[in-house]
C-alpha cells in the first residue's frame, strides 16, 4: 500500500479498496464521485462479529481497534484520500505491517469523515470472515 501511494500522482485523490471487497461497478463509480475527499468506509455489524470497530465522534473518525467488541461499525474495506492525506498516510505506513494504527494516527492528525454503505447491502460486501464469504457466493452468484 505505501509502495503504490508513493506512485500517486500528486493533485490527485486515491481510492484504496481492500483486496477482499466485492462491489458492483456502479456502488464503486458512486463512492469514487461522492464529494468528500478524507473518507474511511463503515458499515453496521452484529455485536459478535468480529473486525476493526470504529469510534466516531460528531461524525469524525476516533479511532479504529482490531478485535474490540465495543461499537456497532466495522470498517468496510475503502478509503478515498486526498493528495496530501495520502501522502502523510504513506509516511506513517512506513513502519507498520498493517495500516490500523497509521490510520489512527491520520484521524488524530486531520479529520477523517465516515460514510456508512450499510445500506449498500445489495451491492457491497467486505468479506472479512468465513460467514460473510459464504454470503457474498451466495449474493454475487
């Protein structure tokens, strides 16, 4: 993710997508215009799944913590990021083997929106576990 942000070029906003998502076209193309340009994507959760819940407060990202059981929003697998939150991301990537807690630092650092695809239900699902594969076979058939 670091090598690939540090490609970007500069002006430009980058959608960052995990590699377990799957979306139709027009869900992405919609995501891809929405005018918000520091986006991390959540979605509702039961409380016995698990994943990296997120914190908001007054609609700005706290933070996000793997394998907390607290909150009832998962992050869902996108962010959209301007050219200079992606480049202070890329710095704080630099030395760690995931990007949770370089990510909680861009929330410290500037704020970072959330925007909920809960309702995407239909079009959208961030795999995450065995349960939600077997799901997306079945909703994406």
């Amino acid at each position: 993710l670091s090598m690939g942000l540090d490609h970007v070029t500069p002006g430009h906003e980058v959608l960052i997508m995990d590699g377990d998502l799957i979306a139709k076209d027009e869900i992405i193309r919609y995501l891809s215009a929405f005018n918000d340009d520091r986006l991390v994507s959540r979605e509702a959760i039961a409380p016995a799944e698990k994943g990296g819940r997120i914190r908001t407060v007054n609609g700005q990202i706290d933070f996000i913590r793997e394998e907390e059981t607290a909150g009832a929003y998962v992050y869902s697998g996108l962010m959209k990021l301007n050219s200079t939150t992606q480049t202070t991301f890329s710095d704080l990537l630099q030395t760690e083997l995931t990007f949770v807690e370089p990510l909680n630092q861009l929330a410290d650092k500037t704020s970072l929106r959330n925007y909920d695809t809960s309702y995407l239900d239909a079009g959208w699902i961030n795999i995450n576990n065995p349960d939600r594969l077997e799901r997306a076979r079945k909703q994406f058939a």
